[in-house]
C-alpha cells in the first residue's frame, strides 16, 4: 500500500522502545518504512525524551523532517529550532534541592548533553549492562549477526559542568519505591511526575518538567507553525511521556510492549519493536 495520493501526513515517533529495542538495536523495517514514509511525501518527526544531544547518529541516519526533544522542551524543523522552553533557574533549584535533601540520584538535561549527579555510576553501569546483556538476543531476533558498534547508552557528564540556567529537564533514580508519589506532592503541581523507564527492582524512577511542557504541547506547536491539522498527525510510543501525544494526534499508536494503561490510552496497538512495530502502524496510518 502506497499513500502518494493521500493527504500529507505527519508522524511523530518516540525513540528508546519505540525506534530502538533496549536501547540498542533498530529493525531494518523501520528504517525502511521511515524514509518509504517520506518517500510518499509525507513528513516525520523523531519525538523523545532525551536530549538532543543524547540522540545516537544510527537514529539520525534514518532521516527525519525535525526532531522534538527532551520531552518536549524544544522542537526543530530541519536544523532551525522553532520550541524553546528552558526551565526557570528558580524551579530548577528547587528540584535539585529536592532531590539533594532526600538522596535521590539524578540526570539534569539540557538541548547538548545529559548531567549525572555524583553517586550514580553504579545504578547506570548495572542497567547499561542489562541492555547489552540483551544486545546480541535482539540481534538474533532479527536474523542479524553480532556487532561490535557502540550502543547508545547515555552518555553523561559531571554535574559540575551543567548550565543551570539551560536546563529544561530531569529524571531521577530512587531506592524508595514511593518516590514518584513523593516527589510530586513535595514539588507541587507547578511540576509534572511521570515514570521512566529505567527498570529498578524495589525502587523507582521518574522524569520532571514543569507542567505544560511535554510532547503533545510542542507537537501542537509545530503543527502550528506547518499550518497543519492535528487529525493529520500520526504519533507512535510506549512511554508515560508519550500520553500528551497520544492526546492530540489523530491516530496515536502504542507498542505492543508498551503497558497496557498506555495502550488504553492510545486507543490503537501495534506490533512490538522487532516485531515490525514502527512500519506496521506507518501502513496503518496510509503512510507507507
């Protein structure tokens, strides 16, 4: 099925889970059905939580139209930045300050790069070495043959270094399984508390922005600025951060990993991440 004589759509499509399996490996397919997508002549958009910076050159390989960062907080088209939203110092103080007096550990990010307070080498290292414990099975699930190519992991900086005044996000690993529910009554509802990704047995992860600043508000942003009706656009993810999005696209697809709350929420289901996911909801959607 080809769309080039369907009305131009846009696709928005979240990266860690959705794009990426573990945070390693990419299905053949959907670099295919992308830049078949395009192809057709309609545009797609990467929409993630990390950092513009933080992006891995094999994601941006595939080619996209723009990209929609750090949850939100900024969106380009091409390589002109059209979203801005910095977190204001004074709330960034308050979180860190936050997470300072009850022992959480914590990444500040900003458009370049990803911060790690001290202490969290050791969390990272475990959960980098679950993904590439994962690395070659993802490899023989798609009939591909081991590599030695670097994975996109985190690739974090001292604390010391980050910019407060350009800080647009954090997320936090915790001991405390309650933290979630903690940090979000002790921060106020000036600040938006999702889950994260980062399994922690016994404990919690989150990310925090201020509230208002998420991937639906900067996807309503650049539907704006393309003159372009929601109805026409397309998201696919499978994280809490993705819920905005699914909120104002006109077709919103969740993984077939995705929590099963999330895929409510979606309303439409597709395959898994090396099960053709990202290509099945494209043909789906009319795009490919």
């Amino acid at each position: 099925m080809t769309s080039t004589d369907s009305p131009q759509r846009i696709a928005f499509i979240d990266v860690d889970g959705t794009i990426l399996e573990h945070g390693s490996i990419i299905a053949p397919s959907t670099i295919t059905a992308i830049r078949t997508a395009r192809a057709n002549g309609h545009l797609v958009y990467l929409c993630t939580g990390r950092a513009d910076g933080d992006i891995h050159p094999s994601v941006r390989e595939i080619g996209f139209d723009g990209a929609i960062t750090n949850g939100g907080a900024f969106a380009t088209r091409g390589d002109e930045r059209v979203v801005e939203h910095l977190m204001p110092r004074g709330d960034v103080d308050r979180m860190v300050a936050y997470f300072e007096a009850h022992g959480i550990h914590y990444f500040l990010q900003t458009n370049d790069a990803v911060y790690a307070s001290e202490g969290i080498g050791g969390f990272v290292a475990e959960f980098f070495e679950q993904r590439r414990a994962r690395h070659a099975e993802d490899l023989a699930a798609l009939g591909l043959e081991e590599d030695d190519e670097p994975l996109p992991m985190i690739a974090y900086r001292p604390m010391a270094e980050a910019d407060l005044d350009a800080v647009v996000k954090s997320t936090f690993i915790s001991n405390h399984s309650d933290t979630l529910d903690h940090a979000q009554a002790e921060l106020g509802e000036r600040f938006h508390v999702i889950p994260g990704s980062i399994p922690l047995p016994g404990g919690s992860n989150g990310e925090i922005m201020v509230r208002g600043v998420n991937k639906g508000s900067a996807i309503l942003e650049v539907l704006d600025l393309l003159g372009k009706d929601a109805a026409d656009a397309v998201g696919i993810g499978d994280s809490w951060n993705d819920v905005e999005m699914f909120q104002v696209v006109g077709d919103a697809f969740a993984m077939g990993g995705a929590d099963p709350e999330l895929q409510a929420i979606a309303g439409k289901v597709t395959t898994g991440v090396l099960e053709d996911g990202v290509r099945n909801a494209l043909v789906s959607a009319g795009m490919v």
